[in-house]
C-alpha cells in the first residue's frame, strides 16, 4: 500500500468500515510509514472534537419533520 492508497482510507478506517483484509493493510502501512501515522492522528483528533462538539444526538422533531417532508417532495411518491 502506498501513501495515497492509506489516506484515501484514513476515514473508513477511523469508522470501522473496512474489512479485515484492508484494516491488516491500513495497519502495516501505519507501522512503517510516520507521515501517514501523523495524518491518522490528525485525523483522529479532529472527528473527537468533531464529535464532542455535538450537542444533541438528534436533530429537534420540528427540524426532522421538516426534514422528512422536504426529502419526501424531492424524492416524489413510492413507486
């Protein structure tokens, strides 16, 4: 894996959403490569703040309601 391939994976690697085979990959690129350890602590960094920075977990019934009939006239009707 080179630089570019772990960057575009920093992300889903945070989420948890790569297999166990790209996690392996992420991981050894990780070990071997401080630039990219650097960036994985940035990144690390930044969604904590991110995420500790929200101050509710949904979002207010009026704006979700909002929400729901806007994304509803967009979309149109089921089929």
């Amino acid at each position: 894996m080179n630089c570019q391939e772990c960057h575009d994976r920093i992300y889903p690697y945070l989420d948890r959403e790569l297999d166990p085979t790209e996690v392996e990959r992420v991981r050894e690129h990780l070990d071997e490569c401080e630039g990219c350890e650097s960036t994985l602590v940035i990144e690390t960094v930044f969604l904590d703040r991110v995420r500790g920075s929200a101050t509710a977990r949904t979002a207010p019934p009026g704006v979700r309601e909002r929400l729901i009939l806007r994304l509803r006239s967009d979309i149109g009707p089921p089929p």
